[in-house]
C-alpha cells in the first residue's frame, strides 16, 4: 500500500507542498484534518459521542476522542473529508447538513518525534440514530459512548483523577454486532484537547454563547 500523503502548508496556511505521513508527524508539519462531532438529543439531555480509538492506532492508541476525524489527503477538499462518517461509523450524510463549529489550530508534541500540527476543520451533526444501528470500522474504532454535556464540561474544566464520568455506550461483540454496555471512565482515557476547543463545538452546536 502506498504511503499517505498531505498537504503541508506553513503556519498561517498558505499551501507549500506534500508530504507523507510519516515526514509530516517526524517534522511537524502543518497539515488538514476533518472532525466531526456528533450530538444526539434525547430525553435525558444532550450528549456528544465519543469513539474509542483503535489500541493499534500511532497516536493515543485505546483512548476516547472525537466522533469522527481523519486527515486530509494530498488534493483533497475539506468536503472529501465526509467520507470519514460513512468509513468510521457508517454514516452517509450530506456535507451540507454539517453544522461548521470553525477551523481550530492545534500543535501538540505527542511523543519524541512525533508532533502533530494541524488545522482542524471541525463540523458537527445532530441526530437521535440509535448507537446500536451505527456501524463501526474495526480497525479505526472499538466504541462509541454518549457522554453528556454536563459531563463533558467537567472534563474541560477540571475533574481530579478520582472522578469518572458514566456513559452508555455500544461495542463490538465476538461476532462484530454492537452490544449495549455502560462503562465507567476517568479523565485520562480523554485524548486530551483544550477548553476553548471544546468551547468552540459547543458554541457550533448553540449549546454555549
């Protein structure tokens, strides 16, 4: 299999080249990736799903993180990033019925060589679909967790090691069909992003001014 490619552009995003993956992660180069945060609305209050990432993945393998998310290969759109709904979850949706929370600048040293710079388009949607009728890639997620709003505030903005956070949830049985389950998680098992990150999807959402 080839090895991906990205844009790479300099600090204000002005276009300068490709490179591959491994280059971009080694050198820190800024590139694009597409987020997706999806809100269900249900009686007991709104909540974001979270997805377990794959304990294979290079970076923060096993941990929870945003609905959907990908990067943008080289020549790509920031529209062609859809395709990650329908290859993550399962989900064909329309880029038009997005909500755009904004485009969020993120620089984090994850690891000695690897630091990870990027321009983060971040798009949300809202929907009350089933966890149980999503259709999960295996080799990307092992879950996917309601985490409500009032919970996922706590996590920005302060929970001690102690606490836990309660969600329901679906996962992957033996014979790959998604099983109701309740887990409990502690803030450490969050990939961690910044409170005004979080304040921008939110905002996106109208779930804050």
């Amino acid at each position: 299999m080839d090895e991906e490619r990205f844009d790479i552009y300099d600090n204000k995003m002005n276009w300068i080249g490709t490179a591959s993956r491994q280059e971009v992660h080694r050198e820190g180069l800024w590139h694009q990736t597409f987020q997706c945060w999806i809100l269900t609305d249900a009686e007991d209050g709104p909540a974001l799903l979270f997805q377990r990432r794959h304990p294979d993945k290079d970076t923060y393998p096993g941990m929870l993180d945003i609905s959907c998310a990908g990067h943008l290969q080289a020549g790509e759109r920031v529209e062609d990033g859809n395709r990650e709904l329908e290859e993550e979850l399962g989900l064909g949706v329309p880029f038009e019925e997005l909500i755009s929370c904004g485009i969020y600048r993120s620089d984090k040293c994850i690891k000695p060589g690897l630091i990870d710079r990027e321009f983060c388009h971040v798009y949300g949607f809202r929907t009350n679909q089933a966890l149980t009728t999503f259709r999960l890639q295996g080799d990307e997620v092992t879950g996917l967790y309601r985490v409500f709003i009032h919970d996922v505030l706590r996590l920005v903005h302060g929970m001690t090691s102690q606490d836990t956070i309660e969600a329901v949830g679906v996962e992957p049985d033996e014979s790959g069909a998604l099983r109701v389950v309740s887990r409990s998680f502690t803030s450490d098992e969050f990939v961690p992003h910044a409170a005004d990150y979080y304040e921008m999807v939110l905002k996106g959402f109208g779930l804050q001014r």
